[in-house]
C-alpha cells in the first residue's frame, strides 16, 4: 500500500556519509544500562570477571530474563556508578584485537517460543522494542503486528542499502525468523521509501509492503504504525531496525553471536564523513579525536532532532547507527530577531529564509531565542502528520491527566514523533520530554 | 556588537541569584535579550532549533500593525484641523497625530511593562514579549483625547486582572488590550463614547460622529462615502479607522502565518452574513459589505480576534470562533442601538468561550479516533 506524508519538514544539514565503509576498533567497550529506556540493571557481574561475547553483563529487575551481553571477549574493568549508585557505564577491557563474534551451537528452532528462548538467552532480545513506551517487550506477550522501517528519513540519516551491505541473506532470514517468532497471525510489515530502489527487502516474502514518500517524520515507525495499525489501550507493537534484523539473521543462519554494526560518522563538524563498522559498545574516543580538532563541537549519538549528546562516555547507544557531529552555538547576534535574515534556517514565514528549504543552512546547536509559555498554536501540526491533537496532548502530559492523554492517543506516539515540534516551537518547549514523561506517567499508572 | 557582548559577560554575574543585583534580574535580562540574541543552547532533545522565536513572532505583528498606526496618526492630524477648518500640510498633520499618540503609548509601556517585569522577577521567568504587541495596540484602540491617567489604569488594570492573576502570556484567556479598552468603556464611558471624543481638540461646534453612530441614529444622509472609510479619512479610534491599512497588515501576517487565516476569514465571514441578513430584513440601512468597512470590524478581525492565545486553539474551533465573532459583532451592531460597536463585546464573549468550543472539538477528535481506529481493526 502507498502513503503520502504531507506533513513534515527535510532539514538539511552538510556532511551525508560518503559511501565508503571503514573499519574501527578499539579496546575498550562502554556498556551503558541507560541505553534502554526505563531499564533497571540488576549487576550480574563484577570488575575484575572476564566476559565472551554473549555472557550476560545485567538483566533486568522487572524480568530477569531479559538480558544485556557482552560484545566482546575480555576482562570486565570496573563498574561506573552515578547518583544513587545508578550503574552508569561497565567498561569491558578487550584484548588489543578484539573477538567480537561467538559460535553458538543449538539445535534448530521449530516453534516461537524456542526462538524466543534463543534470542533472550544469546541477549538478542532487547534489539526488539515495543510501542506504547518504545520498551524492551516482555518474552511471554506477542504484538498484534510487527513493524520494520527500512528507511531513516532523519537529517543525515544513513542509506539502509550500505548499513546492510553484505547481509542481505542475514536480513532474509531475520525476518523469516522473527514472523516465526511473532507467529502466522501477526503480520510483518516492511514500510519502503517509495521511489527508491527496494530490492532487497522486496524480495523478502511473507511480509506487507508498504511505500511511505514526503518529508520526514516519514521515515519514523511511529508515523509508519499510525497509518497501518493505529494502537489502541492494551495494544502493543513491536518494531526493529533492519540491521539488528540481520544480526538475528546471521545468528540463526551462521550460529554465529555477533554485536558488530555499521554506523553513519556524519554532521558539519565531521572531517571524513563515511561508514564505520565496530561491535556495539566500542569506546568511539579515537575516532572523535582524530574526526573533531575543535573544542566546539557536540557528538551526538544519534540524528540531531532525537540524539544524545555524548559527554561522559564516548559511545553509541544500544539503537543508534548514526553519529553527528554538529558545531556548538551560542554566539550573540545583535537584534537577532529584528534583522531579515537569509542565513538562519527557519519553517516559519517570518523569516525570508524558508523560501530556501532545499538550501543547506548552517545549523547549531543555539536554541535561537527565550524560553517561553505556549503561544501560537497552529506551528506543530504543520510538522505532525497524525491524527492526534499535538498541543492538546501535550498539555494533558504537562497537566498529567491521564485520561485524556489516553483519548487523545499518547499510546501512539513516542517522544521521538514530537522532535519536529520541537524543532519549530516558537516557545522553545521541550516537547519531546514533556512526552516521554506523560508516557513515564502513564506507564506508572497501568503497572499500578 | 563585540563590545556590547563583551559588557554583557562582563555586568551579568552581578544579576545572577544571589547577589545584590538580582532584584533586577528580569528587567536586565529583557534589555539584554532585547539587544543581543540568547546565548543558551539546546540541551537534550532536539540539537537544532528553528531560527524563530516570540520575538520575531511580536515584531512581526507590531510591523503589520505600522501602516494602520502612521495612517492613523495622520488622520488625527486631519481630523483636528478640518473641525477647526484649517489647512494643514501633511506633516503638520502627522506631527499632530504623533505628538498625540506617543504620550499614550510611552504611558501604556510604562504602566504595563512595569508590572510585567515586577511579575517576571518574583516568578523567576524571563519578560513575555506579548506584552510589546499589547501595548502598541492600547494606544491604537483609543479615542486620541482620552486621558493619560486611565488610559494608565486601564493599562494596569488588564495586564494584571487578564493576564498576570492566570499565570502571564499564554495562560490568559481575555485579550489584554481590549480589557483595557473594556475597562475605559465601562469605567470611563463618556471619554470612549458618543460624539464628541472622536477627534482630538476639535471645535464645538463639530459634530465627531463616527459613521457607525450615524448609521444607528438613523442620520446615513451624513454619512462620509465609503471610499472615504475604506481610505480612512473619518473620525475614529487612532489605528481603526484606515481599512487599507488594515488589510496590508493582514496580507503582512498572513504571509507571515502569524496569524490564522481561518479566524480571519470567519470573522469576515461571520460578519458579511449576518450584516446582509439584517438588511435583508429591513433591520439595517447597510449592507454586509458596509458593515466590514465601518468601526472596528476589520481592526478586531485581523488584530484581535487571531490573538493565538485567547482564541480557540483547535483548528476546527477556529472557524466556529471565527464566525460566531462576526455574526456577534454583527447582531450588538444592529440590534442594542447603546452599542454602536460590538466588535469589542463579540471578541471578549468568545474568549469566554473559546475553551468550550475546543472541549467539544477534542472531544469529536477523540470520537473519531477511537471509529478511526475500529476502522483499521476490521481491516486487519
């Protein structure tokens, strides 16, 4: 099926990955529990145990079979722990060439809780995420479909054709697999950019198809399930990403237990911006020395509308395949918000510049002006393509009335759908946090 | 501008929490953000901002509100040496109008900013910018005479009781300047209505009849041509009465979307109907068309009515408040000769209930959800 995204907005920024795959390693892995969203880490090793790629490093304490392993054979460091001795980071000494794969022997699948079983116990299993919540679902429960996006419509976002290049088999099977997995009556969607060449997931089978065209958030899985299975209470729907699809692909085909990745080193700030494949975990510090020379710059684990900044711990999160590099802002600019200004990106009419929407604008990471109440009230719907009120559901989070954030269809939506309102707001609101903590919210409510 | 960065980093720890300056924190940090752009960046979520902010929002619509304000000053001018039955050149007349509007304006700040800023330091928030566009519109939706000591507590009155008592912008749910002008109206009566405030110091023997009050008293025979109202030549309220004016305002914040064209729309809608009807009816010498180019019809549709705030938030609600705006303004008009302007009356009304008109539009959206998502259901 075809769907037409009217609503949303390209930003470009300069530094798209070239295609060109390059390899990076280092000895030093960074496993951090705050990678999973609302994850609480119970410890099941201790500084000084050595780890194979797959031992269990910590579970979590809602269920305990759900588990995080290590990417990598070598000496577990130390245990960095924050306030509250939150478990932060646990470092993972490698030898200085790492071994970043396993052999895994097992004995063939043939029903959905057999694979199951694999996944959580090779650690597998937290690659799936679920909606509502954007969670690690629980083993015993099945979605009612499964989603694969198999295009990043973000700036800068990587080319899914180079991250699965080489693993095109390993992505056939991930998906025959995981359909084993969900069961015949969940459907499997694949959601395509239309217009663009699909081969390779076009020939998977037993899947719907379905072309998704227009700006971004049309790359986003959230806009992709609201239009092909909106979620209703007490509905879930998992999705994954395409490459973690083929490391479950490679583990079934192969029994090979691999966490290695293909990432996209991007932004303005990035002198060689190209493809990198390393395991998970990998302490990117030498790569960003030698990428960034100057101070201002911020990394970003991830696109610039939904990233984590990196400061402490110089790693990818557990779901990214992108890195950017984006200049820090902050410069003063006299009567800034009087002057025309052709320089400064903007969707809003006010400024002359949106005329120029294909041009690329020389973004930072300045926040363009005051904190403020909300105002206008016609600025996020022109970047929200859902059938949902996006000012109205905000206030109902900031107002923590979780009915009407249920009516309104929180459950729908993740933080990461409200980063374009972020983006435009007049008022420089934090919608993507006000959403994440109605969900926290609601979340609380229903374990209650 | 590096000297002026420079001064900034150098005075603004003396403003921060804690130290003898921070009483004036609010008001250092409006002049500072005034000048010089913010210099805080993002943190967490979104990396890149869109340039925009509510500065450029409010100069925006204090730009589209220029025409209609040196039209306005000018035809003070005008006004006031045609009762005299002088001639004067067109600077005169602009220098008249203007020696008249800035006191009321520097008045309006003063008093409004000053309890603005008082509010923002004892929150610990920044200065609102929606204030700037308030009190450039107090001034304009005065008769030019009216005295500076209510047009000041008219001013307190409604940044205060319409504004600040909610939570400041954003919060409120009345628009602040026509409250102000609400005040003056129901306080003040004589100095905002009948004939005689409508041209400043005018001769005595000159009757100051806005074209309104002479079509509600029956006397159209006097009235000026429509050309003349839609240029704007009559007697009036400083920034209402060039219709021109006004529509090259909207045109500027339409193409800005800064304002809602479908309250816009509505309102003139609204208003061009139920005008027709009464003329039909034989209830209204004027038309429809005549009713949008009298009083301060097209002022309030434009300027007051899209206040983003206090109007519906629902893009649906926005054409139901719309059009119930210009059929309200319409039916005060025409049938409660004691006010011979509703526009005033039909806004601040439907303020009141724009809140309910969005409850029953979230409340159909969220009907259509749940039969969206049955929909989808059967499908699957």
């Amino acid at each position: 099926m075809d769907f037409h995204i009217r609503k949303g907005v390209d930003i470009r920024l300069a530094g798209t990955a070239k295609e060109e795959i390059q390899n990076f390693a280092s000895s030093r892995f960074l496993i951090c529990p705050t990678d999973f969203r609302w994850l609480k880490p119970r410890l099941l090793i201790a500084p000084g145990s050595s780890v194979n790629v797959g031992t269990p490093l910590f579970c979590s304490k809602e269920d305990e079979r759900i588990v995080i392993v290590s990417p990598v054979q070598g000496e577990v460091m130390e245990v960095i722990r924050g306030n509250h001795r939150a478990i932060e980071a646990i470092v993972i000494q490698a030898d200085s060439s790492p071994i970043t794969f396993a052999n895994v022997s097992f004995p063939e699948p043939t029903n959905s809780s057999e694979i199951a079983e694999l996944l959580i116990s090779n650690g597998l299993w937290p690659f799936l995420r679920q909606r509502p919540f954007a969670t690690i679902p629980t083993p015993d429960t099945r979605p009612k479909a499964l989603f694969v996006s198999c295009f990043d419509s973000a700036p800068l976002a990587p080319n899914f054709g180079i991250l699965l290049k080489g693993k095109e088999e390993y992505f056939h099977e991930g998906i025959r697999r995981l359909h084993q997995l969900v069961g015949k009556d969940c459907p499997v969607h694949l959601c395509l950019p239309k217009g663009r060449s699909n081969q390779l997931f076009e020939s998977v089978e037993e899947v719907k198809l379905h072309y998704f065209d227009g700006p971004h958030p049309a790359g986003n899985v959230g806009t992709q399930i609201h239009r092909i299975a909106p979620i209703d209470k007490g509905e879930t729907i998992w999705f994954i990403h395409p490459q973690d699809v083929a490391t479950i692909g490679r583990f079934f085909l192969t029994h090979e237990l691999s966490f290695e990745k293909r990432i996209a080193l991007t932004g303005p700030c990035a002198e060689n911006p190209c493809y990198y494949t390393f395991p998970y975990g990998t302490d990117l510090s030498a790569l960003l020395n030698c990428e960034t020379t100057n101070a201002q710059v911020r990394k970003i684990s991830g696109n610039v509308l939904t990233g984590n900044q990196l400061t402490k711990y110089n790693t990818l999160r557990f779901y990214d395949t992108q890195l950017t590099l984006l200049p820090e802002g902050g410069e003063r600019k006299l009567l800034g918000w009087l002057l025309p200004n052709f320089k400064k990106w903007s969707l809003s009419h006010t400024f002359l510049s949106w005329l120029f929407q294909h041009h690329i604008f020389a973004h930072n990471t300045s926040l363009q002006g005051g904190r403020r109440n909300f105002v206008m009230t016609d600025v996020y719907e022109k970047v929200f393509p859902f059938e949902i009120l996006p000012l109205q559901l905000m206030k109902a989070c900031l107002t923590e009335d979780i009915e009407q954030m249920e009516e309104l269809g929180i459950y729908e939506v993740d933080d990461e759908d409200f980063a374009l309102c972020e983006v435009v707001c007049p008022s420089k609101m934090e919608c993507q946090k006000i959403i994440r903590e109605g969900l926290y919210k609601i979340k609380m409510e229903n374990q209650a | 501008m590096n000297i002026l960065t420079q001064l900034s980093d150098k005075i603004s720890h003396h403003f921060e929490k804690g130290k003898p300056l921070y009483c004036f924190y609010a008001l250092y940090d409006a002049i500072d953000t005034f000048l010089l752009t913010p210099s805080e960046v993002t943190s967490g979520g979104s990396h890149i901002r869109d340039a925009v902010d509510m500065k450029r929002i409010m100069i925006t619509v204090m730009i589209a509100l220029c025409p209609a304000l040196f039209f306005g000053m000018w035809n003070i001018g005008v006004q006031h040496f045609l009762s005299l039955g002088e001639n004067a050149t067109f600077w005169r007349c602009f220098g008249y109008g203007f020696l008249k509007w800035l006191p009321l304006v520097m008045v309006t700040y003063f008093s409004g900013l000053t309890i603005e800023v008082i509010f923002a330091q004892h929150r610990g928030h920044q200065v609102a910018e929606g204030f700037f566009v308030t009190g450039f519109l107090i001034p304009m939706i005065m008769p030019p005479d009216v005295p500076l000591w209510i047009v000041a507590i008219a001013t307190a009155f409604s940044v205060l009781f319409a504004k600040e008592v909610f939570g400041g912008t954003g919060y409120n749910f009345l628009n602040p300047a026509l409250i102000a002008r609400a005040f003056v109206f129901f306080a003040y009566p004589s100095v905002i209505s009948g004939d005689a405030v409508w041209i400043s110091e005018s001769a005595d023997a000159v009757s100051g009849a806005t074209p309104l009050a002479l079509v509600m008293n029956d006397a159209t025979a006097q009235m000026p041509s429509f050309l003349d109202m839609f240029i704007g030549t009559i007697p009036g309220c400083i920034g209402e009465t060039s219709k021109i004016c006004i529509i090259i305002g909207a045109i500027l914040l339409l193409y800005t979307q800064v304002a809602s064209w479908r309250i816009m729309l509505s309102v003139v809608v609204g208003g061009w109907i139920t005008g027709t009807l009464f003329h039909a009816a034989g209830m209204c010498p004027i038309t429809g068309w005549q009713h949008l180019l009298m009083g301060g019809f097209l002022f309030g549709a434009v300027f007051m009515a899209t206040d983003p705030v206090t109007a519906t938030h629902t893009q649906a609600g926005k054409w139901i408040y719309g059009l119930l705006i210009g059929i309200l303004a319409i039916v005060i008009r025409v049938i409660n000769k004691g006010y011979p302007e509703g526009m005033m009356l039909a806004i601040l009304l439907m303020n009141i209930f724009a809140p309910l008109i969005d409850y029953c539009i979230v409340k159909i959206k969220i009907r259509k959800r749940k039969i969206n998502i049955s929909k989808h259901k059967i499908l699957l």
